[in-house]
C-alpha cells in the first residue's frame, strides 16, 4: 500500500490528516464548507468509517494502478480529486465532473489555492451522458455515488467512456440480503426521510457482494474484485467496500 503523503508545501497550506474535522476551511473566502462537514457526518452515520482517511484509502489504490487519465464521476466535495492530485507518485490528469455549479467553483478556487489546477479539470456536465469521447478513460472513479442511479444505465456510460482494460473503481455499501439488514435500512431510510430531511438519500438503492459483480458482469466487465473497508460485526451488517472492475 502507498503511504506516500502529499509535498510538503501542501501540507503547509492544508492539514489533510484525518483527525481534523474541517480540512481546507482556513483562507477560503467563500467559506461555504458547512456542506463538506454535512457530507463527511453523513458519511461517517452511513459507512461507520472517517470520510477523509477512507478517501486517501482509495487514492492509494488509484496511484498504485498507475492509470494517468483518470475521471471523477462526481466531484461533490472535491476532496478526493485535490487529494489525489496532490500525490507526488500520481502523474496523471483528473478529469472532475459535477452538474452542480457551485460545488465546481469551490472545487475549483481549492485547485488553485494549492497550486494544482493544471492537474484537474473541472466541469460542468449532466450526469447521465459525459462530455467525454468514447473509449477515452483509463480509469473511473464513482465515491458512494451509485446507489442513486439506474445501475444499468450507470454502467453502460462507464463502459462507453472506459479504454479497454480500463478499470472502474466503484467505493459504495454492499448490502446483504436478510431480513434483520431489511429492518435495519428501513428505519435508517425512516430516519433519513424525517430526521434528516434527506429524502434523495432514502430512496437509495444498494446491492449485496453477489448482485454488485453480476451487474458488472452484466455490463460487459470482465473481471471484478471486492474488497470490504471494515470488518462487519455480524453477517447482517452493511460494508463499505471498495469494487474494482476491469474492462
């Protein structure tokens, strides 16, 4: 595993370590990051897991693939691209796409903050088809961002854009199937309808280990690898994991 950590002009500018609750707020004049603490919470409620460490953990799996053209399914945050593109040992170029606006132009105002946005390229793009030639990608990349789409239709636009043994990491909760999981989503479903006020996240769908590598197979992937990011405490418990597919 890559334990390489950003240079040591970055770490200057922006404290990447994960204790911090609320890395990249400091000199940023939009100060608007009340979302990112919003996502790195719900994460944490959803997977068990820190979203900053468990977002360096994929960038250690992305470099060690050495794939240089690499697309984000969905910026969001932004915290992935700008942590992968701050690796000394990644010499690709970051492909960033997001359909909302503002969340683009934070992503883009951090780039330029540490010096990088040479390295990625954010924009503006529907979710459903990418501005992308087919065939262009070595890599995809998609950060609990699945379970809100139609998988099929999802995976076909991954495999357009894909180069041949292109890879797709998808870093999403496997679900099992039985019946106490069921009990337990439903009322997490219940909370985040009116607790949360999220009802884009209740209406989620997710698939157990089996049903994520069918749908891969299904959509013309020829190898897939599963790996869980935490130990489940019982067999009825979701996992966040790390699904690789190759082309």
């Amino acid at each position: 595993m890559n334990t390489e950590t950003p240079a040591a002009g970055v770490q200057r500018k922006f404290d990447f370590s994960p204790p911090l609750p609320r890395p990249f707020l400091t000199d940023l004049g939009a100060r608007i990051d009340i979302y990112e603490e919003g996502v790195a919470g719900f994460f944490k409620w959803r997977t068990g897991l820190d979203y900053y460490a468990t977002i360096d953990r994929i960038v250690d799996f992305i470099v060690n693939t050495r794939r240089i053209r690499v697309i984000d399914l969905l910026t969001d945050t932004g915290a992935f691209a700008l942590r992968l593109a701050a690796r000394k040992a990644f010499h690709g170029r970051i492909y960033s796409f997001d359909s909302n606006i503002t969340l683009l132009e934070r992503a883009r105002q951090r780039a330029q903050l540490m010096n990088m946005p040479q390295v990625i390229d954010f924009r503006q793009a529907d979710e459903a088809r990418l501005p992308i030639e087919d065939g262009f990608a070595e890599l995809a990349v998609s950060i609990f961002n699945f379970h809100r789409h139609s998988a099929k239709e999802f995976l076909a636009e991954v495999v357009r854009i894909l180069a041949p043994e292109g890879h797709l990491v998808l870093a999403e909760m496997l679900e099992p199937k039985s019946t106490l999981n069921r009990l337990q989503w439903g009322w997490r479903k219940l909370h985040l309808r009116y607790v949360q006020k999220n009802p884009d996240g209740a209406e989620g769908v997710y698939y157990d280990r089996e049903a994520i590598i069918q749908l891969l197979f299904g959509a013309g992937f020829r190898q897939v690898v599963v790996q869980g990011l935490k130990s489940p405490t019982s067999r009825h418990e979701g996992v966040f994991s790390l699904v690789a597919a190759t082309k």
